[in-house]
C-alpha cells in the first residue's frame, strides 16, 4: 500500500477531489498553507492499493495546472529572517507536489 501526498492549488480542489470520487479513490482533504507565498493550498492524503498509484498520478496531474501567482509576502517565515521578500514576487505555483510514501501497516477500527 501507499501513501500519495498532494499539494495542489486550492482553484485545483474541487476537480481533483470530483475525479478522485469517480475513479472510487478514497482521500482525506487538510487545509494548508504554503511556507514560501504563506498562500493558502490543499493537502491531499491518498491511501491506496500499490497497483493504483500511476491511476492516481494521472488524475493529479489532469486536474491539476500551473499558474503565475505575484505576491508580496507579510511577514517573515517564523524567525528564519532571510526567507523574507519584502517586495512582490511572481512564480510559477504548481500543477501539483506529490510525495508517494510506502505505508508499513493500514488499519481501520
Ligand atoms: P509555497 O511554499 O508557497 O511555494 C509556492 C511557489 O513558490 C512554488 O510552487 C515555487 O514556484 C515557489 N517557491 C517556493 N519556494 C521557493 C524558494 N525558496 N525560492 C523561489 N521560489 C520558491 P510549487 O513548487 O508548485 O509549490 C507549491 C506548494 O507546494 C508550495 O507552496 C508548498 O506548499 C508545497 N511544496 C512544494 N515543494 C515542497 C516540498 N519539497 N516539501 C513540502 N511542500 C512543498
């Protein structure tokens, strides 16, 4: 079994979270924030059987698309000073983070 984690746009949520209902992939929606724009984003934990993960991949990546996001950040990242960028800031965010963990046990109670 894996764990795929997916950090996706929040614009990118609700197509992704649609497509992953009707492919019958179970997934676990968190709210998060981004540490660099401290721009909002979606967390996705995706439980799921070795043999779907490319299925997985491939609704991610479809659902999923890049944009050009200009920010200027507030405040600095906790107390380490040099993340901080005191003017506006255009980057390309996305489509979509994902990690793919091995999961060593699966329980449901
Ligand atoms: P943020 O950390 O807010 O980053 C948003 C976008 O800013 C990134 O898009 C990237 O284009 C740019 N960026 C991030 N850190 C940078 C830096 N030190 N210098 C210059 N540009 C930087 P994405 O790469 O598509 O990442 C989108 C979001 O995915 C990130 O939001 C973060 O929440 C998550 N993420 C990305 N890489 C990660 C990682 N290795 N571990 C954990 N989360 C990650």
């Amino acid at each position: 079994m894996k764990m795929v984690i997916a950090i996706v746009q929040d614009k990118d949520s609700p197509k992704l979270q649609q497509n992953l209902v009707n492919a019958g992939v179970r997934a676990t929606k968190l709210a998060s924030t981004g540490g660099f724009l401290h721009a909002g984003n979606t967390t996705f934990l995706i439980g799921t059987n070795s043999d779907r993960v490319h299925e997985v991949l491939e609704l991610i990546r479809t659902s999923c698309r890049s944009r050009e996001q200009v920010v200027t950040p507030m405040s600095p990242m906790g107390s380490q000073v040099e993340s901080y960028v005191p003017y506006p800031v255009s980057v390309q965010v996305g489509g979509a983070t994902v990690f793919v963990l091995d999961v060593e046990q699966f329980e449901q109670f």
